[in-house]
C-alpha cells in the first residue's frame, strides 16, 4: 500500500520508491513471506465468506462480504499481473499498471476494476 500511497507524490517519486523498496521486498525469503500473506488472507476470508453465508444478516454484512470477495478478486488479479509482467521482463512500476488505461478495449475493464477495488477496499474496512 505504501508504494501506491507513494505515487500521491507523483511518478518520480512512486519510481523511486519502488526502485529502494524492490532491494527489501524482492528477496527470495521476503517475496514468498509477502505471497504467502496474500494468499491466506484471501483464503481466509473467503472461507469466511462462505461460512457465514447462513448466518449473514442486514445490508451492512451482505455488504463487507461482497466487498470482501472483491478485495480477493482483486488481489488474485493483481498478484498474477505482476507475477506475469515480471516474468516477462517487464519493469512493474507505475507505467506497468497505467499501460492498460491507455489500450482499448483494456480501459473497459481496468477503470471499473480499480475504481471497484478502492471502493471494496473502504467498504470493506469501513463495514468492521
């Protein structure tokens, strides 16, 4: 989060940001701790997901539920991307993410989706 926080700051700065955090977050060890987290959170809420489907009452809880599934799309679309672009020797950075806005049909799917993504991520949180 603190990267995209950073790009409030302009392009330079999320560049250079990434560019000094990359030397911490991209070891082996690091990487694999930070994917694990990824992958038990959202698992974890998923099947808080679908645990409480039974028990969920009111708009409130229908609603951090939604927006919980989201944030998990979210993120599985989103680790993928990166993962690929890396493997595909592609520099991951605040370009990386902009490419798509600017490429039709790409913009139909990329505006909704990171617009949906905060949303989730505020309904989600603000719903607690």
């Amino acid at each position: 989060m603190a990267n995209h926080l950073a790009a409030l700051a302009g392009v330079d700065a999320h560049v250079r940001f990434m560019d000094a955090t990359r030397r911490v977050y991209r070891q082996p060890v690091v990487e694999a701790v930070l994917l694990a987290c990824v992958v038990l959170q959202a698992a974890s809420g998923l099947r808080m997901l679908w645990t409480g489907r039974q028990r969920r009452r009111g708009v409130l809880a229908w609603l951090q539920a939604g927006s919980g599934a989201y944030v998990a799309l979210f993120l599985a679309i989103h680790v993928a991307a990166v993962l690929a672009g890396r493997a595909g020797g592609l520099d991951t950075n605040f370009f990386f993410a902009a490419a798509g806005l600017h490429v039709w049909p790409f913009v139909l799917f990329l505006v909704p989706y990171y617009f949906l993504a905060v949303a989730a991520l505020f309904v989600h949180v603000g719903a607690h």
